[in-house]
C-alpha cells in the first residue's frame, strides 16, 4: 500500500530530495530504498508530507502504526488461544518472567555494563541464549519461592504510601 500511495504522489525521488541536510539523517543519504525497507528507527523526517506515506519499520507513520498494532493483536490472539487449550503449568516460565520485567530489565542493564563479569566474550549469540536462559530460570524459582520481584515489590510499596499521603485522614486505611 506504502508503494502505491508514494507511487502516486512523486515516488521515493520526491523524498530523496527532501533529505535534510542535519547531520542526524545522514544515514539516509545511503541508498533510500533499503531504510524505507529496514526501517528509520524513529528518525523519519518531517521536511515533506510524503514521509507520511512510507509504511517502513520504527517510522512512526501512521502506516506503521497500524502495521505495528494490527501485528501485536495478531499475536496477543494467538497467545490467548494457545494458553486457553494448554496446560497452565506450561506457561510458569514465562508467566513468572512478565511479573518480575522491571526486576529483570535492571539485571539485564547492569550486567551489559561496561567491565561486567557477566560479559565473557563478545559472541553476541551465546550472550543472548545466556541472558534468556538465565533469566527465564532465575524468575521462575524467585516466583515460586518468593513471590514478587524485588523491585516490584519495592514500586508496589512506594505507591502504596504515595496513595496513602494523597488520601489523607479522609479515607479508611483498610483498603
């Protein structure tokens, strides 16, 4: 649809043209065909409405947008579908590592940190299988032991008191 529509109002020499000369979209000075292929990573100029037209990865265009969504309800279905006719017990692993992300999400920053012993080589490949591994078999024990993240624990406290100083005195503290 992205093609037909560009083709109709000037094509991708029209938005070549309209390149700005900021040296953030310097990338696109490459050849335009494979970033409107690969994706503008959030970076899609504004210097002709055309850019609106273009349905590429991470562009942010309405074309994208509606790509992106219809893509997440695509699979969020099938996920639903999938665990109404399996077993529960199947889906701990991942269902322990969704309640622990911002726990996890921490772990996975510091331990990219620069000087880590957590980052023995540089074999991209076998640092990603460790991480998910590691992680998956991390949240589950945490989970089944313990319960909450530690720091979901920690946000859920926070709001707690946070609501408690809003509400005041008027309000009763049993809920």
């Amino acid at each position: 649809m992205s093609s037909t529509l560009l083709g109709a109002a000037g094509g991708v020499e029209r938005l070549r043209a309209s390149v700005p000369s900021d040296a953030s979209y310097s990338f696109l000075r490459a050849p335009l065909s494979s970033f409107l292929q690969q994706g503008l990573f959030g970076t899609t100029p504004t210097t002709d409405w055309r850019w609106l037209l273009i349905s590429a990865p991470h562009s942010s265009t309405t074309l994208d947008l509606v790509h992106t969504s219809a893509t997440a309800a695509g699979v969020l279905g099938l996920c639903l579908l999938v665990t109404r006719h399996a077993p529960r017990w199947l889906f701990l692993p991942l269902a322990a590592t969704g309640s622990m992300t911002l726990t996890l999400y921490t772990a996975h920053v510091l331990s990219l940190a620069k000087g880590s012993p957590l980052l023995p080589n540089d074999d991209r490949l076998q640092l990603w299988l460790g991480q998910v591994v590691a992680v998956i078999v991390i949240a589950t024990i945490w989970r089944s032991l313990v319960g909450r993240g530690p720091l979901e624990w920690f946000a859920a406290q926070v709001g707690r008191a946070a609501r408690r100083l809003v509400e005041g005195p008027l309000r009763p503290r049993g809920r």
